[in-house]
C-alpha cells in the first residue's frame, strides 16, 4: 500500500506539472533553427553530428517539432525524466529525514513546476550524487553519468553543469573516505560509459572526439555576441549576491553545503547565462533554477529550515525586482493547465496534425518564386545568416555549413569559421542571403544593432571570394559559387596605435575591399568582468563623406578579423553605389574594463584583375554599377543652442549636451521640437515624383520606449513611421539614430509632413542635433 500511495502521489504531480509543448515552427531565428535541427536528424544525421553548436545531435530532445517521430520521442523522454526526477526528489526527503512527507511533496510539486529539461537532468544528477555520498551505492552513480553524457548530446551547458556536479561530488567522496581505489572507479564509469554512449550516437571515434573538441572550445563561456546591456539595480543585486555567498557560512550542516558545493558551478552557470544575454528569456532561467536549488537544499536541511526559507524567498523576490529593469518587461505567467495539456497530447494524431499546419502556414511566407525555385533546383543551399525556414518552405536541399550561424552564439570557431564556404565543392552550391533591416534605416543590419559585414568577418571573407550574385530582391540575395576565387592579393598596412574615441582616417587607395583588424586588450578589472559578468559593449562610428555619422555595435572577439569599411553597403537590394566611409571610431561602454590604447591594422582585398580591371568592386560584390546624384534640396539641423530662436515651447536643458550647450529633454508622454513643412511647398522645390524624406538624431534614452517619427497628415496615404531609440550603456552616452522615409506626388502632393521624437516611457529622454534632409529621386 506505500508503494501505491507514492506512485500515485507521483503521477499527481507529475499531471498537475506536464508542460505544454508549443513546438510548431516558423520564421526567423529561434523558431526556424528548431525546424533546422529537427530536420537534420530526421534526414541528414551525419551532418547534424559534425556541427560545431551548442545544441548536439539529441537537441531535438528539448526543442521537439512534428518531423519524423521526434516530437513523440520528446514527449516520452520527458516524461520519463519527470517522473524519475519526482521519484528522486521524495527519496531523497525520505533518505534525509528532516522534511515531512507533505511538505516534501509539496516542495516537490513547486520544484516540478518551473523545472524544464535542463533542470531535470541537472537536479536529477544532484541528487543521485547526493544518494550516492549517503549510500554509497555505485549503481546511482552510473545512472548520474549516463543522464549527463544525455544531457551533454542534447545541449553542451547541460552536460557540462551535470559533469561538474559529478566532478566535484568525486573530489568530496575522496576528501572524506580517501579511498583512491573508489576514485579510479568512479572515473573508469564515466570513461567507459562516455565511450559506449559516443559510439551510439557518433558511430565512430573520430566523430565522437571532433564533437568533445568543439564542446572544450564552446566551453571557454558565452561570447558578447550575445549580450545585452539593460540597466541593472546594481544596489539589488548585491544583496542577492551577498545572500547566495553568506548562506553556506550560516547554515553549517554538512549535507546543505555538501549540496551547495555540487551546485556551485551550475548556479555560476546559470548566472552568466542569464545575465549575459539578460532579455526576459534567458534572464527567467537563473529565477526558474533557483526553484530547483533552493528546493533541494531545503529537502536535505534540518536544523535552519526558517533560515533556509527565508533566504530562497528573499534571493528569488530580489531578481524578481531587478527584471523590471529589462526592456519588454513582463512577469513570469504559470499556468496550472497540466491535465489539460496531457490531454492535448493523449488525442496525439489530432495534435500532431495541428502542430504541422501551423508549422507550414508560418513558413509558407518564405516561399520563393518559381523563377528562383526553377534556378535553384535540387542544387545545394544553404541560407546566411539564419533563417532557415527558406529552405523548409521551398523544400531545397540544405547543405548547412559547420557553424550554423555561430555568431549568435558563444566561442565562434575559427577554425570551422574559415571553412566555411570555402571554394571547393564541399560548400553549398547556391547560397541565400536573407537582409535585415538595421536600426538607422539600412537593409544590412543583424541582431542587436550590429552590422552583417561584421558578425563573421573569414565567413564573409569566403562568401564573396566564392560565390557570385546572381539574383537579388528588396529581402533577398542570391549567390551561386563559382569556379574561380574574387580576390587575388591581401595587402595589410602597418599596425597604427590609436585611443578609443578617435577619429581614424580610412586609406582608401582605390578598387578595393578595406576592413579594419582592431585589436584591443582588456584591463585586469575588464577580465574578471568579463570570468564574472561580461565584456563591456564595443561600438564603432561611421563618417560617411556625405557627412552622415552611423554607429553599429560590433564584437571584440572577431573585430581581430576585420571590421569592413568599404565599400559601405547599406542597400544591398538597388543598384545605387553608396556615400564612402572617409573615418571611423571605436568606443566601450566602460573605461575601467577597457585598455584607453587600442591597435588598427587596415587590410586592403584586392579584386582579381582579370575578374574587374576596369569593373568597380560594388559591381563586382552587390552589382551596384550607378552613381546616385542625389542631393539634399532641404537641409534642416537643429542644436538648440540659440537662444534667439523659437523651440514651441519644448523643453531646453543644459543637463547634457551632444554638441554646444543645450539639448531638448522630452519627458513621458511628450514630444520633442517638431519640423513642420506643407508638403505642396516641398513639391515646388523639386521636379521629382518622388522625396527621400531623411531624419537623424543623437539621444540619451534610459531605457524608455522612445521613437523617431516621420509622419504625413491631410494626403491620399498618411502614414506614420517609426524606429525606436537605442537604450544608452551609460547616462551620458549618446546614441545615433536614423530613419527615412520615400514619398511620391501622388499620393502625399498635400498635406504636412511632421518630424519629431516622442516618449512613449516613463523616464526622460534627451535629443541633440536633430537633423532633418529631403532629397530627389528613388533610392
């Protein structure tokens, strides 16, 4: 009768915590890298399994979608692991002694709530140690590490939390029995069962030690290709941090810090990963998997359970209180919907096919031509950079490259990274290139206002030695590879000392690709920054001859590779050169992590000559052979600085200024100085059909939701455009923004067009240099 009591007590919660599983997939990058991975192990296993990643080839394991079996296979894994992850945690109360049988389930019941995948296989493996440490039975140790190497084939921070529960739990083992017999056992295990489980999944050797070569590399920690930089309560997280430091030194019992030092590393874990990318995502990991932490430390405590209760509820409400400070802020929304999700996955056939219709209706958008298709045909291709859900809409055959949009995650590989699109028929025959738009109106943009050219410089380097354009489209571009390499010679200039915040002159010497190999070193406090939180934020400004100024963030790591200069390519989609880059400065968002001297060293690619001697390399590279002659006609700039002048009432301030004194601060709800002009008025100052309508502005943005406005009332098409200023890493860093809008005679002949900034947040938001340009002509 014990035994059915606690099966049933198990299967209750394990109903009251059954997940639901959104699995359907779609467009962009979280959603169509899901699609990607599922599909590679359903039809193209042994390249999924040379894939340098951080998912490994069981990935589908946590991130299921309706191919082949795998959202099934998921499904009864889970489950699995669920119920063995209940069982351990009632155990390990009953083993323990100290905790009620209610309590215990109830603790297990909140624990089982907010535990996914990786806390299951990470906590499960905590506690069959800590069993191990009581009982000394060496079957559980055996279990611990085959869930770790699973955990390590799924995801690599999940084999690698795991393995170090395992590594420390064997040194606490051999401090206290000093039995080196018992040592070498336990390593012979994982030594032998990390053979039998790698020839399983790899089939050979030689796959299995290139994938434990890629996870030592991946190992190194997340890069700041991931990160981002909200405004902390640092005064919060202090007090969060002093509590997890000081709890083991107040609650002396042996079991709680035993426990506490298995869990060190996978808290430290767990910290990086949340912080260094600190959106509301990856933030709620460390929040969820202090439910699983401090549940297990309460089960094994015995003697300071208010103690132990007090600090979890306190470490937890204090991140809690600190993500508010993260952009798109929202609570973390539970439902206790668990018997209604068993029963959305009991009527499978019926889940299954809804699952798969909503997959392909999402991706049927990406659908191609039949023109594109025809040229395409069952040719190899991959996508650049990462939507890969063109090639699941139109069904090509995907020959992915090894690193699979690595720049957005951590420890680029280099060495994979310089194969990759290499010319030899190992590369993908066809390649389409998918453009983003970035925040200061270009159409080269990539994640977190960063600039494409520069995420994966020896990735792009092979793209355009390799490959021609063949197509492009206002979203697309497609490149073919050819027969015979682009560039003949690599000239590199001298190493040239410079400071951050300097303006540097591009030696533009003619037909020429110019990058800038930027090398800059962290100070000692920047590099246990960098162990302990992150890299600073690195962003480079752009001086185009026209005079406009543009700054994109870019990585300290690949910025070693080359920063691409020119030519500058903002739209890769016209056939329009565009204004040269004359100067560029590099800038951090900490000088106390930065060394203040930097070194630059300019690289020139040079075009093979019999490719273009006489053809211009924005031809060669985009197909851009047309020299725009668009001026200005109206030029509008505002300081506001002169006292002499009317600012309709907007608010004037000294607090900070971009340039001269003054600045416009536009508090919650309220609008900037307003440009004005009759749209009729503007018609007669040109013979064009058609005005390029261009804004720019430098702002200080705390973190409110702030946009740039072009605007047209009273015409046959009003519209209202928008792009939203950049959040600031400091409070006087300024940012620069850019918008523009095209408008034709017919449809805006009359009317008012209005340009301005407006606050839709709390906080107060500064603008400076507020410039305003209209031009003749189509882009």
């Amino acid at each position: 009768m014990k035994h059915i009591e606690e099966w049933l007590i198990i299967i209750v919660i394990f109903l009251f915590t059954f997940p639901a599983y959104y699995v359907d997939y779609g467009t962009g990058l979280d959603s169509s890298y899901v699609w990607g991975l599922n599909w590679l192990f359903v039809n193209d296993y042994e390249t999924l399994k040379q894939l340098i990643y951080p998912f490994g080839p069981l990935a589908f394991l946590k991130i299921p979608t309706v191919i082949g079996h795998n959202l099934l296979i998921s499904i009864i894994f889970n489950s699995i692991l669920t119920l063995g992850f209940i069982w351990l945690m009632l155990r390990l109360s009953q083993i323990m002694g100290h905790t009620s049988k209610w309590a215990a389930v109830f603790i297990t019941l909140v624990v089982s709530f907010f535990a996914n995948i990786d806390f299951l296989i990470i906590g499960s493996c905590l506690i069959l140690n800590l069993i191990y440490y009581k009982r000394r039975n060496i079957f559980l140790f055996i279990i611990s590490v085959l869930l770790a190497f699973i955990g390590l084939f799924i995801k690599v921070s999940i084999g690698i939390s795991s393995f170090s529960i395992i590594g420390v739990s064997i040194i606490i083992c051999f401090l206290l029995s000093r039995d080196v017999l018992q040592g070498i056992k336990q390593l012979g295990i994982i030594v032998f069962l990390g053979l039998v489980a790698g020839i399983i999944v790899f089939g050979n050797f030689g796959t299995y030690f290139q994938f434990l070569s890629g996870v030592f590399r991946l190992s190194g920690g997340y890069g700041e290709s991931l990160s981002l930089y909200p405004d902390n309560d640092w005064l919060i997280l202090f007090l969060f941090i002093l509590l997890m430091i000081i709890f083991p030194f107040i609650n002396k019992e042996k079991d709680v810090r035993i426990t506490y030092l298995l869990f060190l590393f996978p808290l430290f874990a767990m910290w990086k990963h949340s912080f260094i990318r600190e959106d509301i995502c990856h933030y709620s990991i460390l929040l969820t998997f202090l439910f699983v932490f401090w549940g297990i430390i309460f089960l094994v405590s015995s003697s300071k359970k208010t103690f132990t209760f007090l600090t979890a509820s306190i470490t937890i409400l204090l991140l809690y209180a600190n993500m508010r400070n993260i952009p798109i802020y929202e609570g973390i929304k539970r439902e206790v919907a668990g018997i209604n999700n068993v029963l959305d996955v009991l009527d499978y056939k019926s889940f299954e096919q809804e699952i798969k219709s909503i997959s392909e209706q999402n991706v049927s958008k990406n659908r191609l031509t039949p023109e594109w298709q025809a040229i395409i045909g069952n040719a190899t291709t991959d996508i650049y950079p990462w939507d890969f859900s063109y090639i699941a809409a139109n069904q090509f055959k995907w020959k992915p490259r090894k690193t699979l949009g690595m720049q957005m995650f951590p420890q680029n590989d280099k060495s994979a990274e310089a194969s990759d699109y290499a010319l030899n028929p190992s590369s993908p025959d066809f390649v389409i290139f998918h453009i983003e738009n970035d925040h200061s109106g270009g159409k080269f943009g990539s994640i977190d206002n960063k600039y494409i050219l520069n995420d994966e410089p020896l990735v792009m380097y092979n793209l355009l030695n390799s490959y021609t354009l063949l197509e492009k489209t206002d979203q697309l571009l497609l490149f073919k590879r050819d027969t015979i390499s682009h560039f003949e010679k690599i000239y590199l200039d001298e190493i040239q000392n410079f400071m951050f915040g300097d303006w540097i002159d591009i030696p533009y010497q003619g037909n020429e690709i110019i990058r800038a190999k930027v090398f800059s070193k962290n100070t000692l406090l920047g590099k246990i920054n960098k162990i302990l939180y992150k890299e600073p934020e690195y962003f480079v400004d752009y001086q185009f001859e026209d005079g406009v100024v543009k700054t994109y963030r870019y990585i300290h790591s690949t910025a070693v590779d080359g920063l691409w200069c020119n030519p500058f390519i903002q739209f890769p989609n016209t056939d329009f050169i565009e204004p040269r880059v004359v100067k560029i400065r590099l800038r951090n968002s900490n000088s106390f992590c930065v060394k203040e001297s930097l070194k630059i060293q300019f690289q020139h690619i040079l075009p093979r000559s019999a490719l273009c001697d006489t053809i211009d390399i924005n031809n060669l590279l985009f197909h851009k052979s047309m020299h725009s002659q668009k001026e200005a006609f109206l030029d509008m700039f505002q300081q506001f600085d002169d006292e002499q002048l009317n600012y309709d009432n907007c608010n004037i301030t000294n607090e900070f200024a971009h340039s001269g004194t003054s600045s416009n601060k536009i508090e919650s709800d309220g609008y900037s100085y307003t440009y004005e002009i009759y749209l009729d008025s503007l018609y007669r100052l040109s013979e064009s059909d058609s005005l390029i309508v261009e804004a720019n502005v430098y702002s200080i943005n705390r973190y409110s939701n702030t946009g740039l406005v072009i605007t047209a009332e009273g015409t046959e098409d009003d519209f209202w455009e928008v792009v939203y200023l950049p959040n600031n890493v400091s409070k006087e860093f300024w940012n620069y923004s850019y918008l523009s809008k095209l408008i034709n005679r017919n449809n805006h002949e009359s009317g008012v067009l209005k340009v301005y900034v407006f606050n839709f947040g709390d906080s107060p938001v500064y603008i400076d240099d507020f410039r305003l340009r209209i031009k003749n002509g189509h882009r």
